[in-house]
C-alpha cells in the first residue's frame, strides 16, 4: 500500500492530518459533554475542528513544501 505521505502533495498530506485530528477531537468532546448545557463548549470544539485541515496544509507546506 506504500506511504501515504510519500506519493501525495504536502499541503493535502497535511489536511489529511488535519481532518483525522479534528475528527479524534470532536468524538472524544461529543463524548466527554453529553449534556446539553455544554453545548456552546461543543460547538467551539466543532469550529476548531474545522480549522484544522486548511491550517495543517498550510502549516505542512510552509515547513515541507
């Protein structure tokens, strides 16, 4: 199968990175704050989570690219 990080860009290797990491982040909150007074916490954690991708790209592709 070879190495993923090897055989694609940088930048998507990155957001490849980001997307699995903001993945783990939003499944372990949903978790941890079952309860609905904790909501507002959630959604900042979704919000994080969804930065995360393009900011991997761009951070993988200033240091490797």
């Amino acid at each position: 199968m070879g190495n993923l990080f090897a055989i694609t860009h940088v930048a998507t290797g990155g957001a490849i990175a980001g997307v699995s990491l903001g993945l783990v982040m939003v499944v372990f909150e949903y978790t941890m704050l079952r309860r609905l007074a904790e909501r507002k916490q959630f959604m900042g954690t979704i919000k994080f989570a969804l930065f995360l991708p393009p900011g991997f790209a761009l951070l993988a592709w200033m240091f490797w690219g």
